[in-house]
C-alpha cells in the first residue's frame, strides 16, 4: 500500500443534493406471493438496485471524492421516496377494504397491506434514524404487517372480520393518512433542497435533525393504535437485535489495516466520516491501482467489512465466471465468513454477481445469505453486501430432515420437471427459519424453485425465475 494512504480524520466535503422526483404512481409489486425466501432474491435486484443504502453495484464510476456524499444521498432520498410511495399505496388499499363487503376482497387488500408494510420497514431501516422518538413509529409499520396478515389468513380459513378488528382497522387507517399527509409535506421540502445526509449530520441536542424532522410524523398527530393478537409481531420479535456482530469496538486506525489487509493493490485510502444507522460504521474511499474507486464500510463492532460498492473500468471481461467465483469465495472468506458456497451466480455485461450463503451439516443457511460482485476485467470485487449474514447469524441447531428428499420429491406436482434438489434453512414470513427440501425444477420453458417443509411435508413457496434485462430475478 502506498504511503499516501490518509489516516486522519477528513470532513466530508458534501455538495448540493441531486433532486428526485417522487414516482406517484404506485408500482406494481406482484404482491400475490406470500412469504418469498428473502435469502434467494437474485443478486442483480439486491447488488444492482439496493435500497439498504450501500449502492451495491450501482456500476457507477466517480471521479471526485465528494461524489460519495452525494451518492449516499441520492440513496437516502431514493428510501424516503419509495418510503412515500408505499404509504400512499397502503392508505389507498386500506380505503378500499373498508369500502368493501366482500371477504375476497378483503383478504386481498389485506394482503396488499401487509406486503406493502413489509416495504415500509426496509425503506425506514435504510435510513440514518437514530433515537426513541421514532420507535412508536416504527413499530406500527410493523405490527400493521403482521396484524393483517393475521386477518387474511382468518378470511381465507373461512372467517369474517368483526366490529373490534373493523375498529383497529379504521384506526390504522386514520394513522396512515396523518403518515401520508406529512410525509407528502416533507416531499415538498426536499423539492426545495432539503438534504437528508447534512441534516443527519446536524446534532440538535441528543439527537440529529433528520431524525427530529422525522419524529414529527407521531407529534402531528398520528394516533397508534394498540394491535391485540396473536401474530409474528410481539416485541421480542420486532425489537430484536443485530445477531451476527461480533468482537470489541475497534477504531478508525484499525480499521484501515484490516481493509489494507483485504485488498492487496490499494493506492490510497481515505477516511469518510461515520455511519450510525441500523449498522454503526466508519466509512472510507479506496482507489486500487487499476484506478477504481470502491466505498467501503467496515462496523465499529468487530471491524468487520460490511458493504463494498464500486464500479467497472473498461467494461470489457477478461475472468471467466468460474475465476470469478474462486474470487468472489476468497474474499468472503478472508472477511471471516466461512463454510460457503455459491448458491445462486449470474453475469451481466463485464460483472458476475455471486449469492454465497454458508453451510451447516450439509444444510444451505439462506438467512446469513452474503451477496458479491466482481469486476470481470480487473478481478475486483466492487460490490458486497453482508448485512444480511451480521443482522441473522448465530450459532443454530439445525434440525434433521423427517422427510426424505426422495418422498418430499414425490410432492412436487407432476407437472414439473426437477431438474435439482438441496436441504436448506429457509427464511419464511413471520421470521420462520424453515428446514425445507429445495427443488429446482422445469416447466414450459421457465424455472421455479419449489420448497417442501422437511419435517411436514408442506408446500411453503413457490418462486418463479423471470428473465429481464437487468437479468434473472426470483419472484
């Protein structure tokens, strides 16, 4: 490494933030599948359009250093956006279920509700909110999730919603409309150069001002209303913590000798300033001697990389996708991830994208799923995500399958052809870890992914491979 590495402390130098327009139209988010494998979302969906705000694979090259403070803006804005979005399209779908008589199309809007609740939580945890104040708020997003998901499946098992669950659902309702009208005002004042990054950075007593601004949204108005049930979303689950993190707290200094020691032709590496949002990270731009610039963030527990995001030089390709793969695992394993292989790999243009997920007692663990990208022409890996992995391993007993691969096999409709099959650990809805035999399977010239439960014998999902420009996604 070359000696003109900084290792001192540098303020970011932030410049004006890009506006977004709010996409207004709600999107259509294939809401009919329930419970998809979130440890299978295809690396190109994840690495190429990450809304966790680590622009994983965004392929873009910056020249100046203060281009990272407005990439990581852009990201903030594009959360708080879609965050936006998918209140308007929940307070939309609570409209019409209160509108209708019928129980089909109760559930189906319920449905809706849920799904989109579950967007909501990934849009708020991918923003730079700290402190108390916004808990209650959070906290109904996500019991909201589950409580409708609690009344479709009483619709769908026959039963009619009575005048006390009506009356929770009014309230809800009131509640995201007090939601939409503030976060719309707030739209309005990012149209005039409100910067998500610069008022995160400036502390108002205890807490920053993003925050503050945020946590208005509960000091508006909106009335919380307490969800009595039996469902997915009790506190000890919706207030868990980060399992995976491990080690004591390290600085900024050691943390530039474990990422000298990971990358092996860095030319510089500077200092960018701290993170403290679901992850507390410092922050650091590397240029490599194939001129790359690579944003990497290491957490302040443990000192271990979390995402690495950059982009190609020359988009031309050089590696072959298996010398890609020998990468794309040696770089996981030298972050002292290991027991891994590739469960799921793609190439699209000069980049292969890899979903490598460790093994226990031969038994694929896809919630501790880390997702990497590699450079095709220079071998770097200029995008990795192991957030997933730090937010759900530990140290698991993994039970033994009760159903043999051959007798699961025998449940598979026979309308498809398999053409595949392994034991894995499957991360359902409810926050289920799920011990199911997985089939890959044919049918009519399209691929689907078929999970049986290994212990009982049920159907769990169901996902599709679609092809699409941007590549293959699993739906």
């Amino acid at each position: 490494m070359k000696e003109n590495k900084e290792t001192k402390n540098k303020k970011d130098t932030t410049s004006s933030s890009t506006k977004q327009s709010s996409k207004t139209n709600t999107k259509n988010k294939n809401k009919g599948l329930k419970g998809a494998v979130i440890g299978l979302t295809v690396a190109t969906s994840i690495l190429g359009a990450s809304t966790l705000g680590l622009a994983i694979g965004l392929g873009i090259s910056i020249g100046m250093e203060n281009e990272y403070a407005n990439h990581l803006e852009n990201l903030y804005q594009k959360n708080y956006y879609e965050l936006v979005d998918n209140v308007n399209s929940a307070d939309t779908a609570m409209s019409k279920l209160l509108a209708s008589n019928s129980s089909s199309y109760q559930a189906k809007m319920l449905t809706d509700v849920a799904q989109t609740s579950k967007e909501m939580q990934n849009n708020i945890a991918s923003l730079p909110l700290t402190g108390d104040d916004i808990v209650e708020c959070v906290k109904f997003i996500n019991q909201m999730s589950g409580y409708t998901q609690t009344l479709e499946e009483k619709l769908v098992q026959g039963g009619t919603l009575t005048d006390a669950d009506l009356d929770t659902l009014n309230q809800m309702h009131d509640s995201l409309t007090e939601m939409k009208k503030y976060l719309n005002n707030m739209t309005q004042q990012m149209a005039y150069g409100y910067n998500i990054l610069k008022a995160s950075g400036d502390i108002v007593g205890d807490f920053d001002r993003f925050t503050l601004d945020f946590a208005q949204i509960k000091a508006d108005g909106a009335d919380y209303p307490t969800m009595i049930y039996d469902g997915p979303f009790a506190d000890s689950v919706v207030n868990q913590q980060i399992k995976g993190l491990t080690g004591d707290e390290v600085t900024k200094e050691e943390c530039y000798a474990i990422i000298d020691k990971v990358f092996k032709n860095i030319s510089s590496l500077k200092y960018q300033g701290q993170s403290d949002g679901r992850f507390s990270t410092f922050n650091y731009l590397l240029t490599n001697a194939d001129n790359q610039k690579l944003y990497v963030q290491a957490t302040k527990i443990g000192g271990h990389i979390l995402t690495v995001s950059g982009g190609t030089v020359n988009h031309s390709q050089t590696l072959s996708k298996e010398e890609a793969e020998k990468v794309a695992l040696d770089f996981v394993r030298n972050n002292g991830i290991n027991d891994v292989q590739v469960v799921w790999s793609d190439v699209i243009g000069s980049s292969a994208f890899f979903n490598v997920a460790p093994m226990q007692n031969g038994v694929v663990l896809y919630p501790d799923l880390v997702k990497v990208k590699v450079d095709l022409e220079t071998g770097t890996i200029i995008g990795y995500d192991a957030m997933t992995y730090y937010t759900n391993h530990t140290d698991r007993v993994v039970p033994k399958a009760s159903i043999t691969t051959a007798n699961a096999e025998k449940l598979v409709d026979d309308s498809f052809m398999i053409v595949g099959s392994r034991v894995v650990l499957a991360p359902l809805e409810y926050n289920r870890e799920v011990l199911c035999h997985e089939f890959e399977c044919e049918r009519n010239d399209a691929t689907y992914y078929i999970y049986i439960n290994a212990e009982t014998g049920v159907e769990e999902n169901i996902l599709k491979v679609v092809t699409t420009d941007d590549g293959s996604k699993l739906m």
